[in-house]
C-alpha cells in the first residue's frame, strides 16, 4: 500500500526538477502545476506533533517534514512533549512566523480552538493530523487511519490469540471463558473512543455469552482510559488489578491493550507478578503503532499482536493534502460522514490499518521497508 506514490507526488518534484534541481525552492519562471508557479515556493508549513517519547510520533513528523521539503516548502517542526501551554504557543509562533498552512496533531482535542481561530482569522488552512480536532470549525481537513477498524482489529487479535476465532474470521475451537481485561487511550483523545467502540462491537456480544469474563469489572470508557497515554499509569493499573483481583489463583487470559505503549508497561506489570513463564505464559496482548520494542516483543513471544498504520503512507496522503490546498485546489477525501468535531463534519481521508502477528511480522514491517531485519535483531 504505496497510495500511489511514486504517480501522485514525484510529478509535481519533477515538473520542478526540469528547470532547477529536484526539491529545490528556487522560483523558476513559468509552467502550469509546480510549487513555484504558483506561488506557493518556500512558504513556510507549520507541523506540530504530540512528544518525541513515542517512536510513531518522530517517524510521523520526520516523514511530513521530508516530504514537504521535497516539494519546496519550508518547515517548522514542532514537538510538545505531552505539554499543551507548549503546544499551543508553538501553534501560535507558527501563525506569527507566516505559516501558509498548519498540519496539527493535538494533545488535547478541544484545547487549541483559540489558535485555530487564530488561523481562520490569518486564511491558514488547518489539516488535523490522525487525531481529530474538536469543537472547532475551522479544522478543514482530516487525515487519518479507520480509528473504528482499528478498534475491531485489535479485538480481533485478542480473539485470535485465545483461538475462539480463526485469522480468517472464522469461528475457532475455544469457548472459554477466558478472563480478559480491557484498557483505552486517552479520554481527550478523539481516537480513543473510536478504538474504543471498535474494540467493544466485537467483544460484547462474547462478554454477553459468558465466551469473555472481564473479571475486574471495569468495563466502561473513562475508568479503563488511560490519561496521554502513559506506560507508568497503564502499568500501575494492571498491577492493581492484579493484586486486587486475581488473589484466589485465577489468571489473566487476555488484555486488551489500545497502543504498543501501554502493552510494554501491561506487559512489564505481569512479568512483576509471575506471568512470562513456561509454567504461566504471558496472556494475549494486543497493541497498535508497530513500534520497535514491540515488534521485538512480538518475536519473542510476549505481546501478542499490533495495529501496524503505515506513517508514511499516513505522511504522503497529508503532504498531497496540503500541497493540493496551497495551491487552491481541493483535495481529495474519502468520507465526509463520520468525523463529527462537534462543530462541523471534518472532510477527512482514511487509510487502512493491518493486524500483525508473529507469522506475517517479516512481511508487513520488513519487506515494506518499514524497519530493517537488524533492526529487529535478525
């Protein structure tokens, strides 16, 4: 899944690359289509993103930065840290450098409606990156993965790995019950509650049957969430459960885990309490992002399955995006109906998340060139 790549954006590099070297921001004196022509040559694309502390968070923003780049724009990085006072003056210092565009992922959903105003007020156009913007009108596109699919994808991977159903979506061999335990992302996390609900339309109606028993009882959205997203808090809550719990001897089957993250520190909680061995394996754990540590985990038989979202894939559709809308025209989305901010239905384009486990790892993160086998240690 290239979405096109080498057709929808080395077009536009090489009508530049004719009269001056390709990606270079030299205005040139004529032709239909290129950055230069229109204008749009050198204009400066503000980025921000969330924190360096998640490895998909620096692989997104190195992919937008080098992409734009390559068309000719200028581009002001941002990363926040998890901070969002520091987000939103770096939003701020963009639209005072003369930002001609903004690609935004937020912290916070609904703590930036000030600077899009802002924008709006200044003509910046404002491209939501993978997490939706709420309660503002002036968020013009979205780009994102099926946050709803990802949800029924991870659930999936649970019911995979505890065999009741099959990888072709068929019914499997185990009825349970099983005990599972179920966590969320971030409550100001728009993508959370997709995840979420995602995850829930799959697995309720095995909860309602008895096939899943989710033995905490914690099973409603704002007890299992876990505030941005936070290894530590995801941890201390598994180990919590844990202790308070599973005291007469049960076991912990499955957990549904939303990010590869909070699947580490869930993951490092039950190795604390005597879980990852041959006596008592590891339960299914699921994640998303593909990072690094977890799909070395996956090899070596801890978490279970991931969510991989291709961030170049995202990066090209967002940069095409913006290109397109620098230069007056409209760009292309693929739903109009399901991203309500609360103020407006966002236009938005989504791509495809795929599930990966042990047995199909080399083909989705290795042969697509999204990590190298010594990265993985092979």
């Amino acid at each position: 899944m290239r979405l096109g790549r080498i057709a929808t954006m080395v077009s536009a590099i090489a009508l530049v690359a004719t009269m001056s070297a390709c990606g270079s921001s030299q205005k040139t004196g004529g032709g239909g289509g290129d950055v230069a022509s229109t204008g749009t040559s050198g204009a400066l694309v503000g980025v921000t993103m969330p924190t360096k502390s998640s490895e998909r968070w620096i692989h997104d923003g190195e992919n937008v930065k080098s992409q734009l780049e390559k068309l000719g724009y200028k581009v002001d990085l941002q990363y926040a840290e998890n901070d969002i006072p520091t987000q939103v003056n770096q939003i701020e210092n963009q639209i005072t450098k003369g930002a001609r565009l903004l690609i935004v992922a937020s912290i916070d959903g609904t703590a930036i409606t000030t600077q899009l105003q802002q924008a709006a007020d200044n003509k910046i156009p404002v491209i939501a990156y993978d997490r939706l913007i709420r309660n503002s009108p002036n968020v013009d596109y979205y780009t994102t993965f099926d946050n709803f699919k990802v949800g029924v994808q991870q659930a999936t991977s649970l019911l995979v790995g505890l065999k009741v159903k099959n990888a072709d979506g068929t019914e499997g061999t185990e009825q349970g019950p099983f005990n599972v335990e179920l966590f969320a992302g971030s409550p100001d996390d728009n993508n959370a509650t997709f995840f979420f609900n995602g995850a829930m339309s799959v697995l309720k109606p095995y909860i309602d049957k008895g096939v899943l028993k989710v033995k905490s009882d914690q099973t409603d959205f704002k007890t299992v969430a876990i505030l941005r997203w936070d290894p530590a808090t995801a941890q201390k809550r598994m180990e919590d459960i844990l202790t308070k719990t599973y005291t007469g001897g049960d076991k912990v089957d499955g957990v549904l885990s939303p990010y590869d993250g909070l699947s580490i520190g869930i993951l490092s909680a039950l190795k604390s309490n005597g879980y990852g061995t041959s006596g008592q394996p590891y339960p299914i754990v699921t994640g998303q992002d593909a990072e690094l540590a977890s799909a070395k985990s996956i090899m070596a038989g801890e978490q279970y399955a991931t969510i991989f979202k291709d961030t170049r894939d995202l990066a090209e559709v967002t940069v095409k995006m913006a290109d397109t809308v620098l230069k007056g025209g409209k760009p292309e989305v693929n739903n109009t109906t399901d991203y309500d901010n609360g103020s407006k239905v966002v236009p938005s384009y989504l791509l495809e998340p795929v599930i990966v486990y042990k047995d199909n790892l080399q083909k989705a993160l290795v042969d697509t060139g999204y990590y190298t086998a010594a990265q993985l240690g092979g």
